[in-house]
C-alpha cells in the first residue's frame, strides 16, 4: 500500500482532541462536570452531589477543571464563593451523550442496564489509552497501514518497534483488527464507529460549533451525523461502583435517554470473564 501524506493540520487535531480528553477523562472529572449542570453552586453543594469524594478530593479536582477552563470560580465575597461551567464547559456537555451512544452500541451488553455515566468512563479510558488517537486517526486516513508505517508516523523519534505495545492494547481493547503478525492493522466496527464522537471532539476543541463535526476531514460523515441535543444531568449522581467488566461488540439499538444519564441506584457490577475480542471496559 502506498504511503501518502495525512490531511493538512491533522497533527495539530490529534493533539487538540487529545487535550480535550485528558480534560475530562481523569477519575471524577465527568461526574463534578455533571453537577454542576445548572446554576453555580457553592463547595459544599458541589461536594454534597458527589459525597462519595474524601475529604480534599474535591477542592483539586476542582482547581483542575478551572485551570483547564472548563469550569469558573466566582468569589461574591470572601465566604461566598461559587462555582459554574465556562461557556466552553458547557459547550463540551453535547459530547458525552455522543460517548454513550457509541458504548451502547460497540460495547459488550452488560446484564442490566447500565447508568451512563459508567457508558462514559469506561469509553473515555479506551480512548486515552497512550497513542490511541494517533493511531486511530492514521488507520481511519490510510485504510490499513504496517505497524512500521505507523510507527514513521505515529513516534517518528522513537524505535519503530515501540508502536507495538499500543497496537496490541488496541486490538485487545476491541478498537483495531489485524490478520496477525506481520499482517496490516485497520480500524475495528468499533473503532470506525468513533466518528461521531473524534469529531465532535475536534470541533469543540477548536472552537466550532458540534454542528461542523460532519464535515471533519478524516471523521466527517456528511448528512449521517446526529446533531447533539442540549442536556442537563440528574441532579442525584450514582455513587462509584466498582470496576466493570469487558464487554463485547454488540449492534443493538441504544436504550439511554437524556432523563435516565443517571440510574437511581449504584449496583456493583458482577465480574466476569473477559469473552474473546470486542472493545475492553
């Protein structure tokens, strides 16, 4: 297959989307996004919606999001301070319901109904597994590439044998498919169902409204993509629970809806065997 050059600005996207992401995935940041759709709270409202968080949890966590410009620290006085989205904060919320859909219908059914704020953890862990949005974005441009290839592309500064790690976690992780070693690597369904999701992430992150994410140049899918609809959470947000399961690539229709973001009770999981291929939790 012959190597052409990827699409003008590709390098600066990759890097813009992967930004956005290591925003929102680290533990608890979707969630203290979440509670705070709707007016600006104070500390203490904020840390009674997510009460599961210890002690000093909260107020880093917080220091983050606004240092990242997701979230806005108003002090009225100096015993009165609140906390809202930026308007960039609540510009990146249409995004997630994006991740849910894409969970419900690449990942492994689970035997209940899953909250979606578990939907949207457990995607957002794939997605910033190291060198994954490179990687997905060289396989969606190319079709099918050679790890070498990828490689010269993905860490041209690195020995090319370090692409392999990555690669394996992809394919494991259900995302990229491959005939074997020595055989080129292309993007799972599931891999190629991100579109709408790697999209939408580049046109937030540079600054377009979510409406522009069919037209991207590598993700874009003209007149296919859903235009997201404007949400706000439950205001009662499940507790943790513990670490799920992998699940396996299913095609079913999604069930969630914007009013069920949240389940009204936080039942663990029951572990499970990891079955054979399909994207990992």
């Amino acid at each position: 297959m012959s190597i052409t050059g990827l699409p003008p600005d590709t390098g600066a996207d990759i890097v813009r989307v992967s930004e956005a992401l290591a925003m929102i995935t680290p533990r608890w940041n979707v969630r203290i996004m979440l509670a705070l759709s709707g007016p600006p709270l104070r500390y203490s409202e904020i840390a009674g919606k997510v009460s599961w968080l210890q002690n000093g949890q909260l107020h880093p966590k917080l220091r983050a999001l606004c240092d990242a410009g997701l979230v806005r620290r108003t002090e009225h006085t100096s015993r009165h301070v609140t906390y809202g989205h930026t308007d960039r904060g609540a510009a990146l919320l249409p995004v997630l319901p994006l991740v849910v859909t894409w969970a419900e219908e690449h990942l492994e059914k689970a035997d209940r109904p899953l909250p979606a704020i578990e939907q949207i953890e457990d995607s957002l862990t794939l997605l910033t597994r190291r060198h994954a949005a490179a990687i997905l974005w060289v396989l969606k441009s190319r079709e099918e590439v050679s790890g070498r290839a990828l490689a010269r592309i993905v860490m041209p500064s690195s020995d090319w044998t370090n692409v392999y790690p990555p690669l394996r976690q992809l394919v494991a992780d259900g995302l990229v498919d491959t005939e074997g070693i020595g055989q080129p690597y292309r993007l799972s369904v599931a891999g190629d169902g991100l579109g709408n999701v790697f999209g939408a992430l580049s046109a937030w992150s540079s600054g377009h409204p979510l409406t522009q994410a069919a037209q991207h140049p590598v993700w874009g899918r003209p007149g296919a993509a859903p235009t997201p609809k404007p949400w706000v959470s439950n205001l009662s947000l499940p507790a943790p629970v513990a670490p799920s399961a992998v699940r396996a690539g299913g095609a079913s229709r999604p069930t969630w809806q914007n009013r069920d973001l949240f389940s009204d009770t936080a039942t663990a999981r029951p572990k499970a065997a990891l079955p054979a291929g399909g994207p990992r939790r």
